[in-house]
C-alpha cells in the first residue's frame, strides 16, 4: 500500500465483494493474511492488494 495514488476499500466492501461476513475480513487482516491499513478506526484495504486476494480466493 505505497502508492498514494491507490484506491482504498474498506472492509465492508471487500466483505461484499467476496461474499464473507466483516468479522472473517477483519479476522484475515490481523492474522496477516489481508493486507490493511487502519486510519483512524477503520480498517482500508488498497484496491491492488484487494485484487490479489480475489484472484487467490477465486482458485482456493
């Protein structure tokens, strides 16, 4: 999550966009597995990294 210019998400939607709960996302990000940035209270997930983890999750 370097480049500024990245777009950020925020648990809720990649919790939509992979078809889990927000607790199961939030739950892979402290254990590492998501990589996130908390601003604030909330967590933020880059949308690159997001795309990663898609790609991952749709061949598991």
């Amino acid at each position: 999550m370097n480049n500024t210019d990245t777009i950020l998400m925020t648990v809720e939607e990649v919790a939509n966009k992979l078809s889990l709960t927000n607790r199961t996302v939030r739950k892979h990000i402290q254990s590492g597995r998501i990589p996130a940035k908390k601003v604030g209270k909330r967590w933020y997930i880059s949308s690159s990294d997001f795309y990663k983890i898609f790609a991952e999750y749709m061949t598991t």
